[in-house]
DNA sequence: GTTGACATGTTAGCTAACATGACATATACT
DNA sequence: AGTATATGTCATGTTAGCTAACATGTCAAC
C-alpha cells in the first residue's frame, strides 16, 4: 500500500530514464505521442517519470523488438487493462446463416452457375 | 456439443471462403504462413476451412484495418488463449535498485560528473 | 540574475520492411 | 476438359519508426 504510490511517484528525469531505458528521448516522447505512456509534468513542461512508466517503457521496448508495432502495443496494453476483453473469436456467423451458405453454394456448384453469390464481398453480412 | 465440431468442421473451400471474408487467396495464404490460421487440407492439398476459421480471418481483417500488423495478431491470438498472460506491468524494479539509482543519481549530480552511470544503457539491469 | 547543461515541440527526411499484387507452373477437383 | 487452387518468386507502394537539427524554454548552481 506504500510501495504503491512509491512505484508511481514521479520522480525521475528524461536523462536518467533514458540510461535506465536505453531510448532515446526521442523515442519516449514518440511513445507518449501515441499514449502509451503519459508521465507526469513540472511546472515548466518537464516530463517526470515514475517506476511504472519505466516499466512500461520496458515492456513497449520489449514488444516493438518482437515486431509488434505501436499501434499493437496500443491494442495489448487496452486488453491488458479492460477485465473484459477475454471474449474468445466472437461468434459473428449463426449455424442459421451457414445452412443457408452451403445450401445455396451447393445449388450454385450444381448449376455451374459461378455468378451469382460467388461475385462480390458477402463479409458485409457479418459483423 | 453438437455445435462445437460443427463449427471447427472444414467444409468451405477458398472460393466461398474469400467471398464471406472479402479476402483474397493471397492474403489468406499470407496469414496461414504466418501461422494465424490452420485450415484443414484436402487429400489434394487444397485448403479447406472451418466456421472458425472464417471467425479467425474476419478478427485478423479487423485488426489489420486497425494497423495493429502480423505480430501483433499473433500476440493477440496467444494472449486470448493462453489462460496466464493475466500480469500486468510485471515488476522489473525492486525497492532497493530504486534507492541505489536514486541515491547514485543524486551524489553525481552533487558532484558534477556526468560521466559514469549517467552514460551507457543500464537497461541490462533489469528484466 | 546570469550561465550552461539539459528538455521541449516541430519539422523534415531517411530507411527498412510489411502486406499485397502479379505472374508462372503444376496439380487438384468436378 | 476446364476451372480452381497450390506454391514460389519477383515486384511494389506505403508507411511506421526513427534520426537529425533547430530554435526556444527550463532548471539548478553559483
């Protein structure tokens, strides 16, 4: 309960994030540019970060080099945070809506008719 | 119970495949080699898919559209079926390596030498 | 206060690679 | 027989992620 607050205690500079890091200062702003990471301010704009921005600077550091891209990290990070999320491929075609596409693509391989159902994007259909 | 292995049932070719999903056979290839979907094959070698496949590819169009890239599909993927993954922010800075930065911090910047710790990545410390 | 290291926001530009397209050839379906 | 798929290779546009550079602003110490 006080080792909370202490981990999120703005306390420390740009310069010393950087070597604990290993960014740039470049990069960290570049972060935060894309709300990965919101350190706090001085009163005269300086960033001041806490262990848990140090963190999560690691941890984006760590997925960026496994080829996730920031907009990725985003994604992962909400999912990490929102208790939902859990729920597994969604069902987005009822058992009703595939008799109805194996009935009509049989029907359609019958007849060799390849134009109707088979041109054009159904997807629009789903979710 | 009945439904379950309906659904994982590989019974649409990549014909009607591309039709429900709006994708192309490329794409489609693309994700399989990036291990994203498994379709089942012919004894032919042609793909067949499943509902759940459909389900798969319609997430990843979804994703993509969003600019979160491969990588970061998969990580999704792995984190939504593996039952762990649940870590926030693991700790990867204790109390007491917080007090010895801090502290080292601190007595360079009394003494003006900005030149041990303050150079060099220190991230190999942690994590 | 003034000084000198450090931060900031912004702009501009590089580069590597991601995701597809396109084509060719071979094999599989019906 | 003729379409649909497989696999592989080459090519491509786009853009994400970053560096470099600048002019301005901040902070601590003297």
């Amino acid at each position: 309960m006080e080792k909370e607050w202490r981990r999120s205690m703005p306390l420390l500079s740009m310069n010393i994030v950087m070597q604990l890091t290993g960014l740039t200062a470049r990069q960290i702003r570049y972060y935060e540019e894309h709300e990965l990471v919101q350190p706090a301010r001085t009163e005269g704009k300086q960033r001041m970060f806490s262990l848990d921005d140090i963190d999560i600077l690691l941890e984006i550091k760590d997925m960026l080099a496994t080829g996730v891209n920031i907009a990725g990290v985003k994604q992962i990070f909400e999912m990490k945070n929102s208790p939902a999320a859990k729920n597994d491929t969604k069902q987005v075609i009822t058992d009703a809506q595939l008799r109805a596409i194996v009935k009509e693509e049989m029907q359609l391989a019958q007849r060799h008719q390849r134009a109707s159902l088979r041109q054009g994007d159904l997807s629009r259909f789903f979710r």
